[in-house]
C-alpha cells in the first residue's frame, strides 16, 4: 500500500473483499480523504452500488472499469490513490457537504438519543466499574501476551539458537 497513509489500508481492509468475492462485508462505509475529511458516508450497498452512483455523479470522475479494485478506483477518485486518474482541482470534501448524502446524515444525527439525550430512554449506567473480574483480565492479557511471544519470528529464532549454543556446550562438557 505505500506511503499513502493509514487511511487507504483501512478502506483497503474494509474494502479487500470485493477483490475475490466480489462483495463488500460490513453495513457503513466512511470514506476519508488525506488529512481525516469525509468525502462519503453512507450505507453499504449491494456491491457498494451507493458510494459508486455518488463518486461517478461527481463532474470529471470516470466510472470505475470493470476489471479494476473497487477500493483502488475509489481512492484514487478522491486523490488518496497512488495514481490520482481524477483532476486534482476537485473538492470532494466540499462535493460531500453539499450534498443530499449528508443531509440526510445530518437529519439523522438530530433525532433524540443519537446526539443528545432522549426523554424514552433511560440514560446507560453500570453497576460495575469494569465489566469483568481483574482476573479474567489478566488471563486474557497472559493469552494475548503468550500469543504475541511465540509470534514474534526474530525473537524465536534468537531464542531457539541459545538453546541448541547451549546444547552443544553441554553436550561436549559430558
């Protein structure tokens, strides 16, 4: 993926399936460009049909071409990719809060119990400061931490070597 940031691998692992299975897994899609701004969010469609119909709504943006990674073509439609096909003088982040999609966004954002608190529902509290024991957060910490040590191949090799340096000097002691 490059030096184009960690927003193209993270639209590339949400993204990844339409490659070989040829549909995208997941319900909201949050396409950002460089620096954090939305240039699309919205609801995942069948075969990301809505963030398709919107990107190539756009003026100057070219469909995406059969063969081509959905997720490729839509950062490079943006100026995220690596060979950016789009003119660079689009404002896809102006293009975005202008348009219906965020509206709609928006209305939704204002309705009670999203954004500010609902008058039908009760507010969340807990009767726990943690929701589990501190033991069974040691153990998964422990499998976590196990996990990672035995994961770590530099390490292994290092260890394994010592072991087997250690063998063969006792081995000639005896």
């Amino acid at each position: 993926m490059g030096s184009t940031g960690a927003g193209k691998t993270t639209l590339m692992d949400v993204i990844a399936g339409c490659k070989t299975e040829d549909t995208i897994q997941g319900k909201i899609l949050i396409l950002l460009k460089r620096g954090g701004q939305s240039v699309f969010v919205g609801e995942l469609s069948d075969r990301s049909r809505k963030t398709f119909e919107y990107l190539e709504a756009v003026p100057d943006v070219k469909p995406c071409p059969p063969k081509k990674n959905p997720a490729t073509w839509m950062l490079e439609v943006i100026g995220s990719g690596v060979s950016n096909d789009c003119a660079r003088d689009l404002d896809f982040v102006d293009q975005f809060s202008k348009s219906e999609v965020k509206r709609g966004l928006d209305a939704m954002l204002q309705q009670p119990g999203i954004t500010t608190p609902s008058p039908e529902w009760a507010e969340v509290t807990f009767m726990k400061k943690r929701a589990s024991k501190g033991s069974t957060q040691m153990c998964s910490l422990m499998k976590r931490f196990f996990a990672l040590y035995w994961r770590t191949q530099a390490f292994n090799l290092t260890r394994f070597s010592i072991v087997f340096g250690v063998a063969i000097i006792a081995a000639c002691r005896a």
